[in-house]
C-alpha cells in the first residue's frame, strides 16, 4: 500500500506542475531538447529529495516554454500580413512554427503518458479499497453472528447452564476465560474495522485528490492541443498565402535552358534507343510514398484564394529523403540537373539551367503502351549524377531501363519538405524521336504547354486528350491524394 501512494504521490507532482511557483532555473539549458528524458527520469519511483528539486525546475522550465510558445504564436499571427509580402521570410516563419509544433507534440505525448500511467494507479487503488471494503464486510459479518450467538445465550438463560455446567473448577475457570476471550476478539476486531475504515476513507480522500488533478491535467493538454491546432492552422495560411502567388512566380521563373548546347550533344547520336524498347504499363517511380499533393490544383487548405485557384501542375510523391527514385518506364533521359543542396526552401529558385524551382531534376522521354510522353521528376537530393551519367562521354543518348534507380527523394529547390514533384506531358503518336528532337532544338521544360495559370488550359482533361497536353500523374498511376503506396 505504501508503494501505491508513493507512486501516487510522485505523479500527483508530476501533474500539477502547471501550477509550481516559479523557481530559480539555474541552468535552464539542461532542460532544452532534454524534455523527454527529463519526463521519464521525473515519473520514476523512489525520488530523492535532490530529484524533486530537479524536478520541480524541469515543470518551472516547461510552464515558462508553453507561456513562450503562445507569446510566438501571438506575435506570427500579428505579423503574418507583414511576412506575406515578403516572401523570403515565409521559410523562416514555417521552420518557426514546424519547430513549435514538434515540441507541443513532445509535451503531449509526454502528458498523456503521465496521464495513462496516472489511471492506471488510480485503478490500482480502486482494487484496493474494493478489497478492503470486501474485508471488512467479511469481518462485520463474522463480529455480527457471534454476537448473535452470544445473545441468544444470554436470552435463554443458556449461558448460566453453560458455566454451571463445568465438571469441576478448573473447567469452570476454562469456560468463563473462553467467553471472555470471544467478547475481547470481538472487540479487537471491531477497533480494526473502525481503523480499516478511518484508512478507507483516507484512501478515498487521496483517490479524490488524484481525479481532480487529473482533470485539471485533462484540461492543460486541451489547451496544449488547442495551441496546436492554432499555430497548424497559422502555418496553413502562410502557405496558402505563399501557394497563390508561387503559380505565377513559378511562370516568371522558368525560362529555357541556358546551355541549349549540351542539351544538343546529349541527343546527337540516337542510335542507342534502337535497343530502347517500349514499356508496357508504368511502375511507381518512388517507393513507400504517399501523395500529398494532386494534380491541377493546391487543396483548398493550401491556397487562400480556396479550391481550384491555386494551379499546382504535378502531383507530389511524399517520401523520406533518400527514398530511391526509379525509372517508371524505359526512357531516355532529356536533361539531368544536380546543382542544389538536397534541402531548399520556399522561395528557393535552384534548378536553373533547367527548370527554375525544380531543384535537382531529371526530365525522361518513353514510349509506353505505344504512346509517347515525357516526365519530369524534381526536388530529388543532391547526389542525380550518382546514378545518372548525363550528358554521355561518348555523345550517345542516355537510356534507362523500367525500375532502374535514378535518385532520391529531397527537399531541394522550391520546397518546403520532402517529396519527388512529378509532371507528366502526353505526346499521343508522336515519335519519341520527333519530341527528343524538339525538346533538343528549343530546350522547353513545359514542352510548350505553358506554366502557371497558363498551363491549366493545356491539361489533356480539358483539351479531351489530344496530345500534346499535361497529363494528369494521378490518373497515370491510379493514385489518390492522402493515400500511401509501395512497389
């Protein structure tokens, strides 16, 4: 029992450390980026009076962080008309809030483990009490039908035939200590029961205690939760606010490839694609990924404007970084860029040569299903040559076959996380030779379908699939925004 409110007692400071005056945090950097050792190592039993002073800085330092973080929060949102209109401060104040967000995480999780661990005592103790009131319904019972006993004796005249009856003095003397000794069990007993109960509500006393600090926990982590959802929702609306314009940056942005001339060498011998057969069907060009944004438009979530206002010209395959990136048909590769550092940012335009934006990016001609298309695939992390020898040394087209590994997945260039940017161009019948030579002549990332808003009138939805048009990779690949994929 003893262990029990131990536990209890140590979690009943764990829990209503929201309240702790405040104390001197004399090295408050111990604290930080510690939280989740510091919530463990001040959950465990058998504190030292040395610990709960630890611990009673570590719940001063962790109040002062939540009162930090909803000040950051007020001032984001008070400046957030002033970041839109810089948009190279939009990354910082994303990483800001990507920051918060990651610690509210840890402190709820860490709290709602205090909480289960709570219950679970309180649970305990409930055992107990029920027991002990089982206990003491059994005493009661037993106390009750010796008195009963007894008094039917008393009743009936028996207990005078009872001590008369001895055979001798020394029986006489047996008999008279026998009843003596019933009367003063009972009596122990019934000084018992009145402690056992005096304990039981004792018990019930710190049980009550428990619930209310749990509850007020309760509400502290509806608050934590609360504060999350609004610094979730700040950060929506930068990047819907940044999601409106980029479409039209994006048009402004791209510009052919500056160095058309080693566009022109990569594809002046096209005799390997004699052996370049077409492929019959796509594969998923990234593995264990999940589609996190679709093709033609942002969700309404990401673009202030709202639904089907903010163009987004390819679907984003979602993946770690480093997630291998494949070839989804046998192709021959167009333009390889690899220039940038895995991770970019919003506002971030590497790519150029090439496709301004796209970061490191490889762009592929094939022919599948006896159809021609081309696919562009961006924001891959540092390191496409590895895989990729582009242009060839000897001149000759670069080919690669279905499945073979081109990259991984990065954040490099216009992004704000990880994923490949995939677009799609569909060229019906037309030779894959016809469309390497075109691209090679006028070095155009959007095969003259057009950027931005522009690029929302060549999609083959609305021009009832005559090619040349943008094909929409959800329909290539028979995938749905929100869901997760793997080969």
């Amino acid at each position: 029992m003893k262990s029990v409110k131990k536990i209890l007692c140590v979690l009943l400071a764990i829990l209503t450390f929201c309240i702790v005056p405040s104390v001197n945090v004399t090295a408050v950097s111990m604290f930080d980026g510690e939280e989740e050792y510091y919530y463990n190592y001040c959950t465990a039993m058998d504190l030292s009076e040395e610990d709960e002073e630890v611990c009673d800085a570590f719940y001063a330092y962790m109040s002062d962080q939540s009162d930090a973080a909803a000040k950051e929060l007020e001032s984001i949102t008070q400046d957030l008309n002033n970041v839109k209109k810089d948009i190279s401060k939009l990354q910082s104040a994303l990483n800001s809030l990507s920051n918060q967000i990651k610690q509210k995480n840890t402190s709820i999780t860490s709290t709602t483990k205090s909480i289960a661990t709570l219950e679970t005592n309180i649970a305990l103790l409930e055992k107990q009490i029920q027991d002990r009131e089982e206990d003491i319904a059994s005493t009661d019972e037993g106390i009750r039908a010796r008195m009963e006993a007894i008094q039917s004796i008393i009743q009936v005249n028996a207990f005078a035939d009872f001590i008369m009856g001895a055979t001798d003095f020394v029986d006489l003397i047996r008999r008279v200590e026998g009843v003596n000794s019933i009367t003063s069990y009972d009596k122990e007993q019934i000084k018992k029961l009145e402690e056992q109960k005096a304990l039981l509500v004792k018990d019930r006393d710190i049980l009550v205690k428990q619930k209310e600090t749990a509850q007020n926990q309760k509400t502290d982590l509806e608050k934590q939760k609360s504060s999350l959802v609004s610094t979730q929702n700040t950060q929506q609306a930068l990047l819907a606010e940044y999601n409106l314009k980029a479409a039209e940056i994006e048009a402004q942005q791209q510009q052919a490839a500056q160095n058309l001339s080693e566009i022109k060498r990569a594809v002046s011998d096209l005799s390997s694609l004699r052996t370049l057969t077409p492929s019959t069907g796509w594969i998923y060009p990234v593995d264990n990924f999940y589609i996190s944004a679709g093709s033609f438009y942002y969700p309404a979530s990401f673009c202030s404007a709202g639904a089907n206002k903010c163009p987004h010209l390819g679907t984003d395959f979602a993946a770690n970084v480093g997630t291998p990136v494949y070839a989804p048909a046998n192709s021959v590769v167009l333009f390889m860029s690899d220039r940038c550092p895995t991770y970019g940012g919003l506002g971030n335009w590497c790519g150029t040569p090439g496709s301004a934006g796209a970061g490191n990016h490889v762009v592929l001609a094939m022919v599948v299903d006896g159809k021609t298309y081309a696919v562009k695939i961006g924001h891959m992390a540092k390191g496409v040559s590895k895989y990729i020898e582009w242009p060839s040394k000897d001149g000759k087209a670069v080919t690669v076959l279905q499945g073979t590994q081109i990259g991984e997945v990065g954040s490099s260039g216009n992004s704000s996380g990880p994923h490949s940017h995939i677009e799609v161009f569909y060229f019906g019948t037309t030779p894959l030779v016809d469309v390497i030579e075109e691209f090679s002549n006028k070095g155009q990332f959007d095969f003259g379908l057009g950027w931005g808003s522009a690029g929302l009138t060549t999609t083959c939805n609305k021009k009832n699939y005559k090619a040349p048009c943008r094909y929409n990779p959800l329909e290539i690949w028979n995938v749905k925004v929100g869901k997760s994929y793997s080969l």
